[in-house]
C-alpha cells in the first residue's frame, strides 16, 4: 500500500485534557506492506504467521509557533523534515498456533512489535541543566515481544451441552515489561528564546505521558451456554 498526504492530520490522546489533540504535519508520504499466511496441516491444528512494514516521511519542517525578532514575528519551526511520523512501529510480526480435539483446546499467540519514535522530530526526550541540553530517555520506545496462552475444556462430558465450557487464559507469559502506549506529538514543546537573532530552545516540556504495558495476567472463564 502506498499514500501520499497533503494535510496529514495525526491524532493523540491527552490523559491531562482527557482528549484528542490533532496536529497537521503537511505533506507526508505512507507505504508498506501488510501480509498474513494460515496453514491447516491436519483437521485439529490451525497455524498462522504475519507481519507488516511501514515506512513514513513527513516532507517539510512543521511550524510550531512565532517568535518576535527584531519587531517582525519570525515562524518557529520543528525538525520534522525527512523524519519519521512518532507512534507507528517500523515493523510487527507474529505466529499462533490453535490445537482443538473432541475434548479441549490448547492455543499460543505471540507478537513482537518494533520500536516507536515518541516525537515527530525523531528527537530523545531532553532537558537542559545549567544551559546544557542532556538526554534523559531515547528517542524511541523499546520494541517488545507478547505470548499469551490460552486452554479451553469443554464440558459436554459432564453432561452439560457443547456451549458449556472452562477457558483459561494467560497474557504476556514471560511478564515482559513494555510500553505499551504514549502520546505522541511533533516535538517535547521547547521554550524559544531570541538569541543573537536566532530562536533558540532554552526549556523543554514535560516527557509525554505513557502506559505500562499489562504484567502477567491469568484469567479463568466458566462459560455456560443455553
């Protein structure tokens, strides 16, 4: 697949605003690929693999506020050209393999997912200390790799219909800790001040908000069917 934006128009959650923020990066170009295979080997074993790529690049640098210079409002803009969009993984792929028999069924699921860019300029998240800039966190969200796990009995062999049955499910098995949402934005809302007639970054704002990932997680299920 391929797309080329005129008014790419990316959304973010704020926890703080408890809503969307939208932003315009202009022109932004889209492609990869998305792709699935499923393979039935014998009637009791279901298999499958897939995965994707994306590639993105924002074309033009992103106008992020004015700065007075020399009486005349200079455009502040972001780094943002020939950079990568933030929040989108280069890449996920992943397997599942579902065994079912007359009397239970056995499943494992799992999916690695790529690294993220938390900002539009592709930059770490900083902070400046006596005017030097310092990296407190890089510029992209570790990749992380899930495998869940799931069993179900079925019930019928108690003389209860075959809607009637035991599921248990267990997430994240190797209790992987990960990112497992942030909100992007085009950069980390620096502070610019008019130095020698040029704007320059004196503050950053705060690093974005972000979701751990759920730890371990069991799950037991009597479903009973009528």
């Amino acid at each position: 697949w391929y797309t080329n934006y005129t008014n790419r128009l990316a959304v973010s959650s704020d926890p703080d605003l408890d809503r969307n923020i939208y932003r315009n990066l202009g022109k932004v170009k889209k492609y990869g690929f998305d792709g699935s295979f499923a393979w039935q080997p014998v009637p009791q074993l279901n298999t499958y693999v897939f995965g994707s790529y994306l590639k993105s690049e924002i074309k033009d640098d992103v106008q992020v506020g004015t700065l007075l210079i020399g009486g005349v409002g200079v455009p502040v803009l972001a780094p943002t050209a020939g950079k990568r969009e933030a929040g989108a993984p280069v890449y996920t792929f992943g397997l599942g393999l579902q065994w079912d028999t007359k009397w239970f069924e056995l499943g494992v699921n799992a999916k690695r997912t790529g690294r993220r860019f938390i900002y539009d300029t592709n930059e770490p998240v900083q902070t400046i200390v006596g005017g030097v800039t310092r990296s407190v966190f890089g510029a992209k969200a570790p990749a992380y790799t899930l495998v869940d796990l799931n069993a179900r009995i079925k019930l019928d062999w108690l003389g209860l219909n075959e809607k009637t049955y035991f599921q248990l499910n267990v997430l994240n098995v190797t209790d992987n800790l990960y990112v497992g949402g942030f909100s992007p934005s085009v950069n980390q809302g620096p502070t610019y001040a008019n130095v020698g007639g040029v704007p320059t970054v004196t503050a950053y704002g705060n690093a974005p908000n972000s979701q751990i990932g759920y730890p371990r997680t069991v799950i037991g299920s009597l479903v009973i069917g009528f």
